[in-house]
C-alpha cells in the first residue's frame, strides 16, 4: 500500500511538470502521513510544509514541529490568526459553521500562494471517510492538487502510521480540524471512525451492515447530502 502510494505521488508530480510539494501540516495524523508519504516520493528537498495556525490550539503547532523535525522537512509558519479576525470584521455576524469554514479556505489560499510561487503541487490530506461523508471544507481542505490517502479509510490511515513510524501521540490523538475551540470530528459527526469506517466498507464492497439502523441511516444521509462536495461545479449546457 505506501509503495503504491508513494510512487503515484511521484507520478503526478511528473506528469504535472511540478518541482515539488506543498502541503499544510496540522499535527494531526492524516497531515503527517501524507508528509511522510510525499518525502519518500519525491525526497525532503522537494516538499514544504505549513503551519498555519488560526486561533488554533497551541498543542497542534508543537506536534506539527515536531513531525517537521522528525521528518527534516523544509517548514514555514503563516499564522493565519489576524487575518481571520480582521476578515470576521468585515463581514456580517454568522454562526459557527459559517465563521470555522473560513479557517480552512484561508488555509487553502495560503497553500496556492506558495504552490504558485514554487512551482508546487498542493497536496491534500484527506481520507476516504471523510470524503465519502463530506467532511471537509468544499474549496477549503478539499480545494487541492492531489489526494494521496483518499482511497484509504481512517483505520488504514492509522495502520500506515505506524509502519511510517509516525510519533505515537499523534496517532492516538483525537482527529480535529480544530475549526472551533474543543471541536473534533467525531464529536461533530456525532459517530465514531471505527463505526463510520465499518458501515463505510461494507457499503462499498455490497456486505451486510451490522451497525445500529439509526447510525446505518446517519451515515447514508450524510454520504447523500454531501454529494456536491465531491463533484464539480454545476454547468448549464446549452444544446
């Protein structure tokens, strides 16, 4: 599976005409194996990383420093916190989800800046229950180049890993897009990966679902919903 993946990396980085990699690093687990993933591919020298924290927990700027330094990857901090906040003052008051989703579009500005700059391909980071559920950021996380891990669900995710050798307290730390103060993704889906990743298989491979009917229904309805996500603008064709 990492052979796999890390030489389709490189194969887009060809085929694209890119010299190298950029991609945003979180703390989280996701981040650091796409990170890992892209150094063996197209070596340390070709791929930077960002920090871009915006009002963001302290804790995730140390662990991405530290997948950095592991990994001796070139880095930069944009902290992202001031434009935020003056960006809020210009708009209308909103609720939460309204106000969290620009962290991630903010972020995915931020990338095309460099990957613009470099010459760069912007790297994505996200895994195939996310993408299957919708949860990410439509032109936010999800605006990006390539997807490296989007074929492998979280529990895979987890399992590369550890075979990347990727710190153990970022493996067993909560998932987070750290879009609000003490938000996580399971509590904000409201089911937990290993659940959402079991309905999700056999979903996909036509098995018997053994999971409650109402988080059967939940996962479905989310998978539905959020079919625009992963598809393209709407065009009006005119025959």
């Amino acid at each position: 599976m990492k052979n796999r993946i890390v030489s389709w990396i490189r194969e887009q980085v060809k085929l694209s005409g890119a010299k190298g990699i950029v991609l945003g690093l979180s703390g989280g687990i996701d981040s650091a194996v796409v990170a890992a993933l892209c150094k063996e591919a197209v070596g340390k020298d070709r791929v930077l990383v960002l920090f871009l924290p915006c009002n963001s927990n302290a804790q995730d700027l140390k662990d991405a420093r530290l997948v950095a330094s592991k990994l001796k990857l070139k880095s930069k901090l944009v902290d992202l916190s001031g434009v935020y906040n003056n960006f809020l003052k210009a708009l209308p008051p909103a609720g939460g989800l309204a106000k969290g989703n620009l962290k991630p579009r903010l972020r995915m500005s931020t990338l095309y800046y460099f990957a613009n700059k470099l010459n760069y391909l912007v790297c994505g980071t996200g895994n195939k229950s996310e993408l299957l559920v919708g949860y990410f950021t439509k032109y936010g996380d999800g605006g990006v180049d390539i997807l490296p891990i989007a074929d492998l669900f979280k529990r895979q995710v987890r399992r590369l890993a550890g075979e990347l050798k990727i710190p153990q307290g970022i493996i067993a730390k909560p998932p987070t897009a750290g879009l609000w103060h003490g938000q996580t993704d399971e509590g904000e889906m409201g089911i937990t990966y290993d659940e959402l990743d079991d309905i999700l298989e056999r979903f996909c491979n036509k098995k018997k679902q053994a999971a409650r009917r109402v988080k059967i229904s939940k996962v479905r309805k989310m998978h539905r919903d959020s079919g625009h996500k992963r598809k393209g603008a709407e065009i009006c064709r005119i025959r």
